[in-house]
C-alpha cells in the first residue's frame, strides 16, 4: 500500500516542486470548461501568475504562512499553502493534488494540516474561494466544517458565478 505523508515545505527543492504543482494546478484548471478558463485567465494571467510563483516563498512562509506538501512514496504529489490576509484571518491557496495522488487522502490532510497550523498562530478565522465547478474540493471543504459565505475580496466579473467562498471559524 502507498506511503502517504504531509509536511512542511522547507527546501529549494521542496519550493520547486510546489511551484510545478501550482502550474499543473492552473493548467488543470484552465482546461476543465471555457467558464472556468475565462475565470482563470482573468484571475491569474499568465504574467501574474509567474511573478507569484517567484515570489511564492515570500508570500507563503513564516511568519505570515505556509506551504504543505503531501508525498506519496517519497514524491511530493500535492500542496496546499495559506497566508495571513489579515490580523487573525489566514487564507488557504493551491490546494492541489496530483492526479496520480487521488483517493489517498492528500487534500484532506493537506487541508487539515493548514486549519492546524493557522490554530497554531491563533488565527480565529481561515478563508478560502474554490471554483463552484470542483464538486469534490467544495465537499471536502463543507466535511471539514467551512461554511460558505460571500466573497472577501474584490471579484472581477468574468469570476462572478465561477468562484464561491469559504470560511472556517478556528
């Protein structure tokens, strides 16, 4: 039986593979329908996306958050990451697991490993938005106790309709 752990990322190596992750994560995203790649396009252009993917260390490491990996067999498989967006309110981002990883249980310990670490930092309250599109990902979210909300941030109008938002009171 497959190996499964999650943990920190920490290297360099670590914060390449997350950053491959993320790019499978938009290319699986941007392919799904034409209503999700209009959202996508228009949320993370490619430019854009590229500059936070070399500033991802950053804007996701200590103090202001982390970045989870899952490892199947010794490769890392998934990730998911979270930063403060603002005082006791952290936001979980890409959370993303490989195709070859589904039905391990990598996005429901990745995700449960980042509700973790924001208790840990005495957050009281964890956000995230998930395209309305990804079925499983919004009944994982719902299991682990997010409830849905509007949004929290600015939302451009090619996303209305395309994005829904999440909350977690810690």
């Amino acid at each position: 039986m497959p190996h499964l752990t999650v943990r920190m990322a920490a290297t360099g190596q670590d914060f390449d593979e997350v950053r491959a992750l993320c790019w499978d994560y938009r290319s699986y995203l941007v392919e799904r329908n034409s209503r999700d790649r209009a959202a996508i396009e228009t949320l993370y252009p490619k430019a854009g996306y590229a500059a936070l993917m070399d500033r991802l260390e950053d804007a996701h490491t200590a103090p202001q958050g982390v970045i989870i990996v899952a490892e199947l067999d010794n490769v890392i498989v998934g990730c998911g990451m979270s930063h403060e967006i603002g005082p006791g309110i952290s936001e979980i981002k890409r959370l993303f697991v490989h195709d070859r990883a589904r039905g391990h249980g990598a996005g429901r310990q990745i995700c449960q490993a980042l509700i973790d670490h924001a208790r840990s930092r005495g957050d009281r309250l964890l956000r995230l938005d998930t395209l309305t599109s990804l079925a499983a990902a919004r009944a994982l979210y719902a299991d682990l106790g997010f409830v849905e909300r509007g949004p929290y941030s600015d939302m451009p109008e090619a996303a209305l309709g395309c994005v829904c938002f999440y909350e977690l009171t810690l």
